[in-house]
C-alpha cells in the first residue's frame, strides 16, 4: 500500500513561477491522494494569496514564518511538523514539476527500499537564465539513476524523505544554508543511501548576477565552517576553477557560443573568491 505523502514548499514573494508550480502540483496524477504544505515567510506580491485560493478547493494548507526567524533549515523542520505524511516531499517555490508523473517518480523508491534516506529529482536550467548556470544543471543534474553511499550529493529544491528519517535528524535551524548537504552526511553515516532520480524532474535554477553569486558563495562556504567541515585549500579550489573553465570552455565552443566565454571566466572567478573568503 502507498504511503501517504506531503508536498512541502516554502514560499515567499515568487507569484509568478509559485503560480506554476501550484498549479503543476494540484494536476500530478498520484497513487494516494496527497496534501501541500506552504511554509509563507511573509509574502506581500500575492504569492500566499495564491495559496489561500487553491485551499479552498483542494488540501493545501498554510503555515507562517516570521521573515525574522527564516532559515532554509527552520522553514523546513516547520513544514514537516505541520504535515501529516509518511513521506515528506520537499520542493522550492520555483521549482516546476514538468509532468504529471512527477510525484510517483520522486517517491515510489521510497515506498520498496528501506536504505534509502532519501531520493532527489532532476533540475533542469530555464534556458534562458544566465548560460553558466544551464551548463552546470546540464552536467550535475544527468540523465542516468544514481545511488550515494558516501558522497552527500542531495538538494532540497526538489527531494523527498521518509518521515522516520527526518524525526530521527532534523534540519540544523542555525545555518544559513547548504543544511540539506550536510543532513545528508549525517543520513550516510548511519548507513543510509540516497537515489536520485532523473524521472522526477522539475524546471528550476538561478539566474545570478555575479553580486548575488558571491553573496551566496560565500554564505555556503561559511555554513560549511560553522558546521566544522575542513575548508579546501586554495591550491583545491584553484584545481577546481581549472576544471570547470576547462569544461565550460569546450562546451561553448562546441555550441558556438564565443561571447560567452568572458562571462563563464568572470563568474567562476567571483565563485572562487567567495569560497576562499567565506572559509576563513
């Protein structure tokens, strides 16, 4: 028998994709009948009115969090209080399912395989957001079924986990960010695997300035050094940049895309900076 399931989306200020999103949620063809869970953190554009229309006819409910108060982590340890499934689903606001199957996809490993602590979808770039980002998405995010072990590779823009194992770890409340990478390393210590599944596949990504890529650089490298993680030396770092230039670099020339390749510099460059910087 399937297992019941709540989608859970934090949600603030993002009418416009949230409005997809809901509605790509509301027409998923599921085994179960399932609930969704905003978390709101004060939403003023109308988003949370979007979700007080689509209560009225169907099993959403809202949950508020003081703007004050938000973190990834605590937004989420809220959601799943409130929520009543087996299995917690967790998707970012602009974070489109791009089928009907999407929910089935992301949750039925959960339902048949006891190792796993959690699963994780595929996030495929809008096209027309910034180009560093497509071909990121396009080279982490693959088409092939993945299983970890060992490597937390684990993203809760689009994941979903058994209830069991979130009561026994919840979020850290006090980072910043990157809290679903390092849940995740937790998870993988007791012996847990994670799968992802490129089946269960959402419209999602970033189009950053590079003002905001090093603002959310840096806030990730320094969640890592709260949480005590070793910070990569600069020599890593350096190897990493080469890697990636080197990558990018084919794949514009490739695509023909030569005025591109200042861009692709620029944005590793500030990458690196921030990860430097953010780790000390």
């Amino acid at each position: 028998m399937a297992k019941s399931i709540s989608v859970i989306v934090r949600t603030w200020n993002e009418r416009v994709r949230f409005s997809a999103t809901l509605s790509a949620l509301l027409e998923q063809h599921a085994e179960t009948p399932f609930e969704i869970v905003c978390v709101d953190s004060g939403s003023s554009d109308g988003t949370r009115e979007l979700a007080e229309q689509a209560a009225r006819e169907a099993s959403v409910r809202i949950v508020d969090l003081d703007s004050t108060e938000f973190t990834y982590g605590r937004s989420l340890n809220l959601g799943a209080e409130a929520a009543s499934g087996e299995i917690l689903v967790f998707l970012s606001q602009d974070a489109t399912p791009s089928h009907r199957g999407w929910l089935s996809a992301l949750t039925a490993p959960l339902d048949r395989d006891r190792s796993l602590c959690a699963t994780f979808g595929r996030q495929i770039a809008r096209p027309h957001d910034n180009p560093v980002e497509v071909l990121d998405y396009a080279r982490v995010f693959g088409g092939e079924p993945r299983r970890y072990r060992s490597d937390p590779v684990f993203s809760n823009a689009n994941a979903a986990l058994p209830r069991a194992r979130w009561r026994e770890i919840p979020f850290d409340e006090s980072l910043p960010i990157a809290e679903d990478r390092l849940w995740a390393e937790e998870q993988q210590k007791r012996g847990f695997e994670i799968a992802y599944v490129p089946g269960a596949s959402v419209y999602h990504s970033h189009d950053f300035t590079l003002r905001s890529l090093y603002r959310r650089t840096l806030t990730e490298a320094r969640a890592y050094a709260v949480s005590g993680r070793p910070a990569p030396s600069l020599r890593e770092q350096g190897a990493v940049l080469r890697r990636n230039l080197w990558f990018h670099s084919h794949a514009l020339l490739r695509d023909r895309r030569f005025f591109h390749h200042a861009q692709v510099i620029a944005y590793r460059c500030t990458q690196l900076i921030a990860a430097w910087k953010g780790a000390r």
